[in-house]
C-alpha cells in the first residue's frame, strides 16, 4: 500500500517531501515515515493540516527532520527514535512520550504527560508545558522555556529537565537519580525532592543543555538545581508519613 | 480421691486462628505489612465447585484417542494483520525479568514454545533468553514502561497492554532492592540495590478514552500488525471487559485474585479484587452484550491447574486461558526436594511465598548466581511442555466425554454447581436442580 500511496505526496521547494493530512490518512503517513530506510534520501519532511491529530509521526527510527505544520494532539513523535520533529504549534498529551533519540520542538505550548517515560532524545517546548511534564523520564533532555504544572518529573528516573521559568506543585515527586533545573519559583517540592547545590559540573551541564535548546541570554547561574534526597529508596516503616 | 471438675477442652477462636495472631505478633514487632509473592490463598469458589455433565442418552460422547478434538484457538483477528495462532488454549502468563532468573524465562519461552504456544514478558522488559526461545511472545505494555523501547515492541507478537492484575487491581509493584542486579538495575534504569517501585497508573493516559488513543499509538508504531491485549484484574469484569472492547482491544485477559504477582501486601493480595470463577460469567456476557463474543477474544487467568479448569473456563465462554504459578510450579517451584532449604528460610516446600527476596531455593524467583544453576532450562522448559500436554489431553477428555469436537465447542450447559455460590457466579444450575440463583427472579 504504502509506496503507490507515498507517491501522492508532493514536494516543495525545497524539495521537503509533504505530506497533507488533509488528503491522506494517518496510517500513510506513519507507514511512509517506517518506510524509510538507512541512507534514504527522503531526510525532509512536512506535514501539512493535523488539526490535532493523534500519533503524528509515531515510532520514526530513521534521523530526518519532520516539520507539522499546526497543533497536534496525543502522542506526536511518541517512541521517536532519531527523528527531528518540530510542530509549528501546540501539542497534546504525551508528545515525545518514551522517546529514545532525536529531537522534538514544540513551538507553542505542550498539553501534560510531555517526555513521559523518555530514554534519550531532547525535547524543547518554546511554550508552557501542562502537568506531569517529565513524569517517570528515563534518560531524556527536556528544556521548556515557559512555566511547567503540578506534579511535573513524577518518579524521575533519569535525565534532565530544564525550565526557564515557574514549577507547580509537588515538582519531583519520588524522584530518582533526574536531575532539575528550575530558573523561577517552583509552588512545592514532591516527597524526597529537595534543593540541591549546582556544583561546576551541573553548571556545564546545563549550559551545554540550554546551548542544545538554542536558549540564549539565560545563564545558568540563574537556576536552582533539585533532585533526590534518596531516603525513600529503600523501604522504611518510619518514612510512611511521606507518602 | 479428689474430685476434679471436667477439664475444658482448650479452644483456639476461629476469628483469632493461628495464622492470625502470629501475622498481629509478626505486625507488632516489624512494623511493616507482610510482603509476599503468589496469588490469593484463602479458599475461594473455584473450578472445583463445578462438575460436567458428560453425555448420556440425549448426548452422545466422542471416541477417545480416536475421534478428533480440536484445541487450537486465534487470538487478535479482530484488527491485527499478524493474529496469534495458538495451538492449544493454555498460554504463559506475564512474568518479569527481574522477578524471575534469566534461566527461568528461557524455560518458559522453551516450554511454550515446544507446545505451540505463547509466552509473555513481563515489568522489567524484554530480555534475550524469552525473546530467543519463545516463537510467540507477548510484549507487556507497563505502568512502569520499564525496559520499554519500539525495537522490542516491534520484534514481539502482540502486545499487552497492562491496566492491572489480579493480585493487586489498583495496585503497583515493588521488586525489593536485594533482587536488584547490575543486569536488571540497567534494564530498569535505575541506581543497584534500591527498591523499584513499579507504577499503579500509567504515566500518559487515564481512563477509557486515551486508552483508546494509546492503543491507536501502539498500533500506528507497529503498522497495524500485532494483536493488542489489555489486562485487567478482576475488579469490574463486566465494564472492564466492555471499556477494553470500545478502546479497540483485540483481546482482554482478566485475571482473577488467585492469580500470582511477584511481591504484594499480603493485606491486598487476599481482600482486593474477585476470584477468577466471578469474573468469567461477566466478562463473556459484556462480549455478547456487545455482539463481540468470539470477535475479540477473552482470555482468563488466576488458579488454572489442570485441564478440568481450562474446560471449565473455555465452557463458560472464554477462548482461552494463561498460567503463572502452576507453570513455575512444572518448573521446578516449591519442589519438596529442597525441603531443607526452604526449612531454613522458615518455610516449608509448598508454602514459599516470599519470592520478592531472592532467595527461592529453587532458584526461579532469583537474580542469585548460584541459586539461579539450579534451573536447567532445557530440562525445566521439557517439564513444563509435558505439563502442558496433559492439561491439554485432560481438557480434550472432558470435551469428548461431552460430545464435543473442540474445546470450543464445550458450554455452560455442560457444567452444573456443586455449592450455591458458584451456581450463582458461574451461572450454572446447582448440581440436581434446574435454580441458577439469580435467574428468573430467585
């Protein structure tokens, strides 16, 4: 199915192959992006007219570069794996959900759950990001440049999350080894996150993750750093007041 | 002679039973429940409460060994291109790398594979040794996501995804530090030795809704192919099973609080959730109700041991049916031969419950080097194979006896009660009688 229908997509001048949603269906889309092979020349792609559509380019394992041209809904770029994927507007749940590698950008804002369990990969949203921003993150980058809700980087595992502005409520909750970087106030710290100091190797870390997320004129001496008090990593009968 | 009064017999309370005061002596010392593997082990209605009918003069039997029974059942054909074709009805149910040895999973892959059907992973991810050894395997989709990655997805057969389980419906899991590896410790993610708290709740969906969008994801990833379970423990059979079907299931499994976990309250594990011969009825009758019945196929799990239960479940209308602990059991599990040992753990061959810690003298519910050789998986996968076969040849006795050229074939009808209350769970008439209670208005 998919070749004849790949076909049906046509180029600009750029020579980006477009893909409008518009005319053919999800399904094409995705097939024709795990179509893909190593070294194919098809690197450009542009997606025209989601209009909130779910999975928008699910499970890419192939490094090209994807631009949506609007706001997406669930799970955009869900599983990614190399893909650089930029949505020209706002994203729904879950964007970048387990992502491994590659790079999501969301221009607008980002609905909750963004990163949710992500392995590697960086994940910028230009805008705000809603609740749970985070939550159980394995290993992934994400940098919002606007402000995160409550219960953001729930069970963090692992990787980094940056926000350039303001925390909800119960940041880091039963954290693990993530690391936080909060440059505005953040409403309440979640049980075992506490303030942590920013030593020279989290000062260069950071600039080097504000650097990945083109963020210029912030400085990383403008933020805090949080992350795990460890006292809840083995169970203690004494600790139950916590949860 | 003195005269003595009649001594009393000494009574111990049936409220207060030994079990009991000793887990309030063992609360007041510790101060922490009581964590332990393995499923609900109070006696509950179960198959044992239901006879079959067998043939007789309106009703005449199959010829054993002679005549034709078929026990082969397709799972998933509701959307998947790849359906999984499954030669008998019994299949493995999802255990954790982790929670069990490497060698233990290769058995299980061996033995599943060796009788023609599927495996399961579990919450900890897919490992080479079940990848490697089992034909058909079913990738679990986890709360945790622990070891989660779109390769493994796509290199299983279908996917489950896991909303609860029957030992613990809204519960999560907890795999005690000690049992945390180099290997398993990199698999999950997180620092050796710390306790790993698996999920209650998904991290990126939360009712019926985005689990419908979820699954469409799943399905966008793996182009269509494999069939998508969702598991549930038995809390709502009824709704549960008719949410998963409008979610876009291809198949539901609902597992009863028999069924085994690998470390949970004691507290939860026996008072949370509804035994495996209460969920049936309810589940296949939100099937038929949505005229889903045999489209998306229901499987059932929690307390399955021997080929009467799987007939038993597949008369009352499931399409098949998963094993956990009768399966570590044919794998060498509580074998008396490690009496001793398992004397030393305080325990007795039989009753060892506390797989969480690592320590299983039979060395299936360890990351213990040395305990874990006492699995040959080639051996074990042989034993559980044979297993297999005779819950297999057990089933299609019964099914011939009632006239039946496919395990399929059997129905309620086949079936009467003998206790009141598995006339009423399983909607079956009580053994003698024509009173399903609850029918007709009695």
């Amino acid at each position: 199915m998919p070749a004849t229908n790949v076909s049906k997509a046509t180029r600009d001048q750029s020579h980006a192959r477009v893909f409008d949603l518009a005319e053919l269906s999800l399904r094409e889309l995705n097939q024709a992006l795990h179509q893909l092979t190593p070294g194919s020349n098809e690197t450009a792609w542009e997606v025209l007219n989601p209009k909130g559509s779910h999975s928008v380019a699910v499970g890419v394992d192939q490094p090209v570069a994807i631009d949506v041209r609007g706001s997406v809904g669930y799970y955009c770029g869900g599983m990614n794996a190399g893909g650089a994927i930029t949505v020209h507007g706002s994203a729904g749940p879950g964007v970048g959900e387990n992502m491994m590698s590659g790079s999501i950008t969301i221009k607008g804002d980002a609905s909750q759950y963004a990163g949710a369990t992500g392995r590697g990969g960086l994940l910028v949203i230009e805008g705000n990001a809603s609740s749970r921003c985070g939550i159980s993150m394995k290993g992934i980058d994400i940098v919002v440049h606007g402000n995160i809700g409550h219960m953001s980087a729930f069970m963090a595992q692992s990787g980094n999350l940056v926000v350039l502005g303001d925390a909800g409520d119960a940041l880091g909750d039963s954290i693990y080894e993530a690391r936080l970087f909060v440059r505005g106030k953040v409403e309440s710290l979640g049980a075992d996150c506490i303030a942590k100091e920013m030593r020279p190797e989290h000062v260069e870390l950071l600039q080097g993750l504000l650097d990945r997320a083109g963020v210029t004129g912030v400085k990383p001496s403008e933020f805090k750093r949080y992350g795990s008090a460890r006292t809840l990593y083995n169970f203690n009968i004494d600790n139950a007041d916590a949860y | 002679m003195t005269y003595r009064n009649p001594p009393t017999t000494p009574r111990k309370s049936a409220t207060f039973d030994d079990y009991t005061l000793s887990e309030i002596r063992r609360a007041a010392a510790t101060g922490i429940y009581d964590i332990r593997g393995a499923g609900a082990k109070r006696k509950l209605p179960h198959f044992d409460d239901l006879l079959f009918l067998g043939a007789s003069i309106s009703r005449y039997p199959l010829e054993g060994y002679r005549e034709r029974c078929d026990t082969s059942v397709v799972l998933g054909s509701r959307h998947a291109k790849k359906p999984i074709e499954l030669k008998i009805p019994i299949t493995i149910a999802g255990m954790s790398f982790g929670s069990l040895s490497g060698p233990a999973k290769e058995a299980l892959g061996r033995g599943a594979t060796l009788s023609g059907t599927s495996t399961t992973t579990g919450d900890g991810g897919m490992t080479e040794e079940e990848r490697g050894h089992s034909k058909q395997l079913v990738y679990q989709y986890l709360p945790s996501r622990y070891g989660m990655n779109p390769r493994d997805l796509r290199r299983a057969d279908a996917i489950e995804v896991v909303v609860g389980q029957g030992a613990k419906p809204g519960g999560g899991g907890m795999l005690l530090g000690q049992k945390i590896s180099d290997r398993v410790a990199e698999m999950r993610t997180l620092p050796k030795g710390i306790d790993q708290r698996s999920a209650s709740r998904h991290p990126d969906w939360t009712g019926p809704d985005d689990l419908e969008i979820k699954i469409l994801e799943l399905r966008e990833i793996t182009d269509w192919e494999k069939p998508i379970y969702v598991k549930v423990g038995g809390a709502r059979p009824y709704y549960d099973t008719a949410l998963a079907v409008k979610a876009g299931a291809d198949v539901v499994v609902v597992d009863g609080m028999q069924g085994g976990t690998a470390a949970t309250q004691e507290v939860f594990i026996e008072n949370v959730g509804q035994p495996t011969l209460a969920c049936i009825r309810p589940a296949v009758q939100a099937l038929q109700d949505l005229g889903m019945h045999r489209k998306v196929q229901l499987i059932v799990s929690g307390g399955i041991r021997n080929g009467a239960d799987v007939a038993k479940a597949l008369a009352l209308g499931v399409d098949a049916v998963s094993i956990g602990t009768a399966a570590l059991v044919a794998l060498g599990d509580n074998d008396p031969r490690w009496e001793a040992d398992y004397n030393e753990l305080g325990t007795t061959a039989g009753a060892y419950d506390d797989w969480h810690e690592g320590r299983d003298p039979a060395g299936i519910t360890t990351q213990d080097p040395e305990l874990m050789k006492r699995v040959d998986p080639i051996a074990a996968g042989r034993r559980l194979a044979n297993y297999l076969k005779v819950m297999t040849l057990e089933a299609q006795t019964i099914a011939r006896a009632c006239g039946k050229n496919s395990l399929h074939n059997l129905e309620p009808e086949d079936l009467v009660a003998l206790t009141i209350e598995a006339a009423a769970m399983a909607g079956v008439p009580l053994a003698g009688t024509n009173w399903i209670p609850g029918k007709n208005g009695f």
